[in-house]
C-alpha cells in the first residue's frame, strides 16, 4: 500500500498498551472470556457504563488509584452477571498481553537516526510496563496518571513536545486508537494507526520521512 506524503517530521509519540504490547482489546476480551459470559463485557462497561467510566478516567488521571479502581470495576462486573474478586483484577485484565519485539526494534532503530521519542500513555493498573526498560524505549515518559492529563487531552501530547524540545507540527503520535490520534492531530500533530510493526514503520517513512533510510 501506498501513502500520501505529508509534511516531513522529525520526533515520534508512542503509544504503549496495542502499540509496544499486543492488543489490549484482544486481553480485555480474553478475560471477559474466562468469566464464562459475555467476552466483551469488560470492553463495553468501559466504553459505554457510566460508573465505569468515571473510574477509568478517575484512575487513568490519578484521582483514584489501582484499589480504588478495582473495587469499583469489579462491583459493576458483578453488576452485570460476572462472577469475580477485586483483588488483582487490573493484572489479570492485562494478563494475555506480550512485548513487541519488532516495535521495540523500530523504535531502536528511529532513536539510532536521530529522531526523538517520547511514550506517551494512560496507565492503567500496577506492572503495566514491568519486563520494558522505559529509558531504552524513549527519550522521555508521559504516563497519564502521573501529570494527571490522560489521552486524548490535547495538554498531554503538548507535555510530551514540550520535554523533547520539538514543535507541535514536528511530531507524529503513533496509537492504536483512532481518537487518540484526533486528539493529537487537534493541536497539529500527525497520526499513525497502528496495526503491526512493519506497517507503522512503512508508514512513518513514506508519509511523514521518519526512518526512511531505516526500511
């Protein structure tokens, strides 16, 4: 597939849950799966349950913390037929995702040309990035709950441009979300939708010249 070409850019934005790791949809349905009923009952609560909802926002800014977050999240599963406990909940809900070597080459490989790279991530639960080393990854860390702004808020992609020194129209924001990316791309950001490595690296190259000598 070809791609048009947009303006040259020179840093990069990464997202970490469906972009560094496998999907998170896929594991948050795997562990709707081992309830026994619906498997997409954690995803809809989520996107769609008003109580939910605001304990993810809650939790992914830092107002609520991973306990707090559990015990709610676990009372509206139940709420809705699920059989399960509070404790531990966020890792079992992450349990099925793995590393993507392949991202964590690319993201190597933009680093060794020169081109800046900052995670930008809603956290989500404890040992989330446990088994990454974060400073390997990327020149700088926006974790959501820490500066207390999650995606798609276009102040946390700003956050991130503002500690790697670029401008806004310099950055490209790569994520598995398409609003994330319509956040980013309010304040001028460019976008990759992510699907695989390969073609998140092809596309940096040949629409935004991001590691285009690294195809």
């Amino acid at each position: 597939m070809s791609y048009a070409r947009e303006k040259t850019r020179t840093a990069v934005l990464v997202d970490f849950g469906g972009v560094i790791t496998s999907s998170v949809l896929r594991a948050f349905t795997d562990f709707g799966a081992s309830l026994g009923g619906d498997p997409r009952l954690p995803l809809d609560l989520l996107a769609r349950d008003e109580h939910a909802r605001t304990l993810l926002a809650g939790h992914e800014c830092g107002r609520i913390d991973t306990e707090a977050f559990e015990r709610g999240f676990a009372e509206r599963l139940r709420a809705h037929g699920a059989d399960v406990s509070a404790e531990g909940l966020t890792a079992r809900m992450q349990a099925g995702l793995s590393i993507d070597q392949d991202m964590l080459a690319l993201l190597g490989d933009l680093r060794a040309a020169g081109h800046r790279v900052a995670l930008v991530s809603n956290s989500f639960g404890t040992g989330t990035y446990d088994g990454v080393d974060l400073a390997a990854v990327a020149d700088e860390v926006v974790i959501s709950a820490e500066v207390g702004i999650r995606k798609p808020s276009r102040r946390i992609y700003a956050i991130a441009c503002e500690r790697l020194g670029v401008e806004l129209e310099e950055a490209v924001m790569i994520d598995d979300l398409q609003q994330n990316l319509d956040g980013a791309a309010r304040i001028g950001i460019g976008g990759v939708l992510h699907t695989s490595a390969a073609d998140t690296r092809r596309q940096l190259a040949e629409r935004f010249g991001i590691g285009r000598a690294a195809l």
